[in-house]
C-alpha cells in the first residue's frame, strides 16, 4: 500500500483583520483521488491539531465529497512527529496560510530533502511551494534549483488583491531560488513534472496535480 503525507497549513492569520488557512478544494480533491487508490494517507502541520480552513474556498455549491473532507483535518499529527522513511508521497495543498508557516519550517524543509533525494515524489500547488522556497539539498543548491516547476503566480496574487498583504510573491521568490519557472493564463489548469518533482499553479491545476502523483505511482 503507498503512503501519502500530506502537510497542511497552522496559520489562520494574515493579520488582524484579515483570515486565512487552507484551500479546502487543494485538500480534499486530491484526498478522494488517493484515497480511491487505496493509498493511506496521513495529515500533518505545523501546530498539529485541527487546520484552519480558508473561508472563501467554502461555498454551498461545492461538491458534498469536498466540504466532507474537512472532518479529515480536525485532528493533524504535528509535521516534528513525521518520518519520511514512512511514506512514498509528499504533497504540499495551498491557500494563502502557507505563505505565512511553511516556508520556514525546519523539519518540513529536511523532510522535503529528505523525500527528494530518496527519489520519493514531491507534489504541491498553488500556495503549497511556499514550502519549498527555502528547502535545500544535502549540496546546499536549492532544491528548486534548475527545476521546471510552477506555482500561484505573481499575476495571479495581484488579481486576487492580497500581493500587498503577502510576506513575498510566491513565483519571484521560486525564481530567486533558481528554479525555471513556467507561468500560464491566469486560473488556467497548468502543473509540470520534473522528475519526481510535481507542481501546480492555482486551485484550477489541483486534479492534474493529483492525477500526476498517482500516474508516477502507479
């Protein structure tokens, strides 16, 4: 049976008037897929606990499937407890939380090494690379470095309205770290797979990201 750790976000905060989490969709997309494949999945973060949900990623038009998911992140194991030795996957779900807990996290960013280097796949979209910006190999080169990879962009944070808010835009700092990074219309499904890295733009790119880690698995 292949193991899935999927690390999700503590922060709830952008600041005092401004809330945030989890892109609930970014979750719970992926979790049905890899749960019809009988993987066995396992939900971590940073606080552990139960995760923050992103308000505006929960509607009344959702499908019953999505909004069920989010009994699955009431009770988080807190990412210091995680082996990677224990899993075959890592995947990074997104909304704007990440940017703010993820990105300096030492025992995700040897965990995100640590999977790398096993040949081990790394997945994660949208806001998910935040993990990744700071996350460098056993050389000390940034594991995105040279990699084709994407993410949510610049263009999409400015259209979102929250580029002021964010501790950094999320596409130049992945450039900044070296990464070759492949931008598409805004909103439009795009992932790209570099070995056995797989990574997403936005919400819009979640199922192909999803579908991409079980095609490699499988």
């Amino acid at each position: 049976m292949k193991k899935i750790l999927v690390v999700v976000t503590s922060a709830n905060q952008i600041d005092s008037e401004k809330s945030t989490g989890l892109w609930l969709s970014e979750f719970a997309e992926p979790f049905i897929e890899f749960s019809k494949q009988g993987y066995e999945i396992t939900v971590a973060s940073p606080l552990g606990g139960k995760t923050p949900i992103d308000s505006n990623s929960v509607s009344a038009d959702l499908h019953q499937e999505i909004l069920d998911a989010e009994k699955f992140l009431a009770n988080t194991i807190k990412v210091d407890e995680v082996n990677a030795e224990d899993y075959d996957v890592i995947f990074l779900p997104g909304g704007h939380g990440t940017m703010f807990d993820l990105p300096d996290n030492g025992k995700l960013q040897t965990l995100l090494r640590e999977f790398y280097e096993a040949g081990k796949i790394v997945a994660a979209v949208c806001h998910g690379p935040a993990g990744l910006v700071n996350t460098k190999l056993s050389d000390g080169k940034f594991l995105v470095e040279g990699k084709r990879i994407t993410a949510f962009t610049d263009s999409e944070e400015k259209a979102a309205g929250l580029d002021s808010y964010m501790p950094f835009l999320l596409e130049s700092k992945l450039r900044q770290a070296g990464s070759n990074f492949v931008t598409a219309p805004d909103w439009s499904d795009h992932y790209e797979v570099d070995g056995n890295l797989i990574t997403g733009q936005n919400p819009q790119s979640t199922l192909s990201v999803a579908k991409a880690v079980i095609a490699k698995l499988n």
